[in-house]
C-alpha cells in the first residue's frame, strides 16, 4: 500500500508543488512552522528511515534538497533554511527544509501556522520559479 506521500509525489492528491525531478519531489508542509516549510522526498522509496536508503539515493537525495533550500532561500526571505530529519509522522523518508530567522523557528512543539491556501499557492509557485532558474 502507498504511503500517502508516494501519493501526492504521483499526484493521486493533490499539494503545493515546489520542485520535482526523476525521482524526487518537493512540496509544502500543509502544518508548517514558517511560511515556506517544506519536505522533500524519494518518490518511490518508501522506507521510513532515511538511514536505509542506498547510499547512492540518499546522496541524490541530499543533493536535490540543497537545490530547493538554495531556491527557498530565493524565494522567502529568512536568514537560513533549517534542516530536520524526524520521519515520526509519515513512514516515508522525508526532509524537512524550514525557513528560519531564528533557531527557536525550527521548534516542532510550537504551534502550526496556518495559511489560505492562495498563500499557499503563491508560495509554492515562488520556490518553483526559482528551483527552474537553478
């Protein structure tokens, strides 16, 4: 059975697209800590731990996350792009990619935000504009 990321990364539900390639994906957390929080993920691999993966998807893994962080940067303003990885919440490897200002932005115990979803959209549409000009 899919995970629900798999999912979305196939587009059987929908998200706020913010970079795709082969076999990666990236879109926006619909719960994020700051405006522009997103996760990026394997497509097709689902195993819930990132420590599994083969070193050859994890390294490609990596090196599509620095591209988008590198276009989250671009397109919202912070100081730096956090990065966690947790993987409690969904079993599929994911990374998150915060927007910070500060390092009590990256706390996932504080509340969620919660944005319109033309917010969202205008978001999304920002980090992808930029993620293509790379």
């Amino acid at each position: 059975m899919a995970t629900i990321f798999t999912k979305i990364a196939h587009g059987e539900i929908p998200s706020y697209k913010c970079a795709e390639s082969e076999h990666f994906y990236a879109f926006l957390d619909i719960s994020p800590l700051a405006k522009g929080h997103t996760l990026v993920i394997p497509k097709d691999v689902e195993d819930d731990y990132i420590f599994h993966l083969d070193e050859k998807t994890y390294a490609e893994l990596w090196a599509f996350a620095r591209k988008v962080a590198v276009a989250l940067k671009a397109a919202v303003p912070c100081k730096r792009v956090g990065v966690a990885v947790l993987g409690m919440e969904v079993p599929h490897t994911h990374i998150h990619l915060v927007p910070l200002q500060t390092e009590g932005d990256m706390d996932f115990r504080k509340p969620k935000l919660q944005l319109e979803a033309s917010q969202m959209k205008a978001i999304a549409d920002a980090i992808l504009l930029e993620y293509e000009k790379l």
